[in-house]
C-alpha cells in the first residue's frame, strides 16, 4: 500500500531529491485563473456571479449571505459540534492572544530614539474551503488570530453548495456565527482571491487574503500576490512522523491514515530507525483504512508517489531527513520525543510524544493549522497574529542628536554619490557638516 525509500548508510547529499513529494504545478495553473482574476477586476460582482455559475453551477443573486441564513446555520448547528466549536475557539484566543506584539522603543543615542509600532492591516479576506470535505475548523484558524491581531474589517469566503441553496455550508455559517462575523460570501476558488483582491459592488478591496485552498486558489494568490498580502500558497496536506522501535504502529498507522483522508494528492510520511515498526504499521494499515469511510481516497493517497516509509540509520539521521521534508506536520513519536523535537528546525507544527496526534492540532490544540506545505516550513511560519501585523519603525531625533550623526550620513551620502542625502541634513544647520 504504501512504498519504501532507503535510506540506512550515507545520506544523499540533496535530500529533497529523493523524498516523496506531491506534485502541485502551480505555475501551469497560473494561465488558467488569470483570466478568471481578470474578468472579476474588469466586470466586479457580475463576473464573480458568472463564475459561480459555470465552475460551481450556482446561480447567485448576490454572492454575500443574507445575515439571517447566518444566524439560521448557528441556530439549527448540532449541539455536540456548537460545544466543540466554542472550545476550540476558546482554546485558540487563549494562544493566539499570547502572540500579540508590544510596541519597543530603543534609545539609540541621547536624544535619539526609533520605536517599532505593531499596526493591524485594514482589512482581511480569509478563504475557507469546501470542496471535498467542509471546514468549519479553518474559519477559527483564520478567523482567530486576526480578531487577535485587531483588524478592524475581515470578510470570509467559502465555496456555495448546491445542496444548501447555493450558500456555504451551515456548519462554516455557524462557525462565522460564533465568531461574530457577519461579512460572508458564497464564493469560492481564482474568483474569490480575486474578488478580495480588486474589491467589487458588493465586497470592497480586502489588504490581505488568508486561508488554504486548491490549486486554483493557490495560483490566484501567487498571481495576485503584491496588489495583495497572502500568507503562503497551501498546497496538499502533508504528515510526516519520526518514530523508534517505540512507537505504537496502531497510533502511526492511525495518523498516517488521518491526513491522507483530506485528498488523494495528500502525504503521508513515516520516518523510522525501526524495520520491525515499518512491517507492523504495513500489517496495521489495510486494517484500519477498510473500516473508514474514505477508505478509496485514503488509499490512493498512501500508494501515491507523494507517500512512503523511509528507512534511516540513526535518529540524527532521521532528524536530517525530517528538517530536509520541512512537513507541514510533523510528529515526534521515539523513546525521548521531547529531547528529539527540541532538535527539529524545519516544520509547520511538532507534534510531541504519542498523546499529541495531528488530529488535536487540526481542532483543539490551541495550535494554528494553516501551515506551510511543500518544503516551504524551511522559510516560512503558520497562520498567526504575526501574519496580520506590519512593524513600522517610527524614527524620533531631537536636534542634537542629528547635529551627532550628521558628518556620518554625509560621509555616506558621499560615499553613495547621493549628494542631496546629504544636502538634506545640512539644510538643517547655519553651519557646514564636514564631508
């Protein structure tokens, strides 16, 4: 079911040559959606309508959802699920709210200060998918941090669903609910980035746009990246999970299989030190994906080139394996898993010991799951309240102050051949600044 890669002996020079990797060709998706932005920015909401139209087969009047069809979804949620929701959000204000920045002042010299101001972006469009599955959990992750962050304006859009009338589905309205958004639109893939991106009659111009989606969502952020901010392009779900002889085949097994229920373009990786671990999570997964419901998807994803088990040596191999992968998720599952994580450098989200499966990190962790994919967790960080700051040096200098740093700028400006820099200083003094 799922293929092996060996690695024992000397490791390649290039490890991300040879680990498994889906492949997602966003560059060839980009000619496709760009069409798509550009009907939106030069016809606004009733390109966005037609779109909706002919990739979903809704027709709407208005893309935005009435507020009672809002308060309606909240009302007819599931007790069980409005109970999980609420403490996931709780869980989430709770770590996202430690991650606020303060602003800092630094006395450079006597008279001489720069403070770095922590400013909120504007306003936000925040993409929650609803393909395959529906996320109301992605409208927390999203939703959170930037309520924490203080945006003063923030807008939610997710796919329309035929059987819903043509509206997102309920539990994704409940969620917007719950969390005091009133701004949603039933818009999904290129048309919805694009219509954050360029604002229309109905939904002004959004500063960022956050959120996982498909590849079509994927490119229209790249392609639009600079009239926007984005947090990362998200690409197919990844798990990747370091393990020992130690650990409880069932357990790996079990969160191998979890990630590969989102897609069947979805990773799963097991890195492991132990043959005998390697041959009971084989026996333990055919099990286990025939008693789960996507059990055909699963198990496309696992015999997939995009998944494996890799075979190392030693666990500081594997650590070079795993921060080579940068996964999204990465699970530390060995005899002393919190000395192993503490070494990782590359990842989305370290899942430490047997007691913190992905599965917590998606709902109640506390933790973000909108995460890097594709190698990306080497350079870049989850969804956070960092995401939707800006730092703005603010520069305070008193006379004296500029009078003492003045020959240096000039020396500079020279140095530069930008004469007027220097200029500007002098025009400040009845005095000449030495050059």
């Amino acid at each position: 079911m799922i293929s092996r890669i060996d690695l024992r002996g000397s490791l390649p020079g290039d490890l991300r040559d040879v680990l498994p990797r889906a492949e997602l060709d966003v560059e060839a998706a980009l000619e496709r959606v760009r069409p798509i932005c550009e009907e939106v920015r030069h016809r606004g909401a009733a390109a966005v309508r037609e779109l909706t139209a002919r990739f979903d087969g809704v027709e709407l009047e208005s893309a935005r959802v009435p507020a009672e069809a809002i308060a309606r979804a909240l009302d007819g949620l599931d007790p069980a699920v409005r109970a999980a929701l609420e403490e996931s959000i709780r869980r989430a204000r709770l770590v996202h709210r430690d991650q606020r920045r303060t602003d800092t002042t630094t006395n450079v010299v006597p008279g001489g200060t720069v403070t770095e101001r922590w400013v909120p972006v504007d306003r936000v469009g925040l993409y929650v998918p609803g393909g395959r599955a529906v996320y109301p959990s992605s409208v927390v992750m999203n939703v959170v941090p930037a309520q924490e962050a203080g945006v003063g304006s923030l807008a939610v859009a997710s796919p329309p669903q035929k059987e819903f009338g043509g509206l997102p589905h309920p539990s994704i309205l409940a969620a917007c609910a719950l969390l005091g958004v009133d701004e949603v639109y039933a818009v999904g893939g290129a048309q919805a980035v694009a219509m954050f991106a360029y604002g229309t009659e109905e939904c002004p111009r959004a500063t960022m746009v956050t959120g996982p989606g498909n590849i079509w969502v994927a490119a229209a952020k790249r392609l639009l990246k600079g009239l926007i901010g984005i947090d990362s392009e998200a690409g197919p779900t990844e798990i990747a999970i370091l393990a020992d002889e130690t650990a409880d085949p069932v357990h790996v097994a079990a969160d191998l299989i979890s990630q590969a229920e989102h897609d069947v373009i979805a990773a799963a990786v097991l890195v492991t030190t132990s043959p005998g671990l390697a041959d009971a999570v084989d026996k333990e997964l055919p099990g286990q994906v025939a008693a789960t419901r996507h059990s055909e998807r699963i198990t496309e994803a696992l015999s997939g080139r995009q998944s494996g088990i890799v075979f190392v040596s030693s666990l500081e191999d594997g650590l070079r394996v795993v921060d080579a992968y940068a996964a999204e998720h990465l699970e530390i599952q060995t005899a002393d898993p919190h000395a192993v994580a503490a070494r990782v450098r590359n990842a989305g989200a370290i899942f430490v010991g047997p007691y913190a499966p992905v599965s917590l990190g998606d709902y109640m962790a506390g933790s973000n799951h909108v995460l890097p994919t594709g190698g990306c967790a080497c350079h870049s960080s989850g969804l956070s309240v960092q995401t939707f700051l800006r730092g703005i040096h603010v520069v305070d200098y008193s006379r004296d102050a500029l009078a003492e740093a003045a020959p240096l700028v000039c020396a500079l400006a020279d140095a530069e051949d930008l004469p007027a820099h220097g200029a500007a200083v002098r025009a400040r003094f009845d005095w000449e600044v030495p050059s």
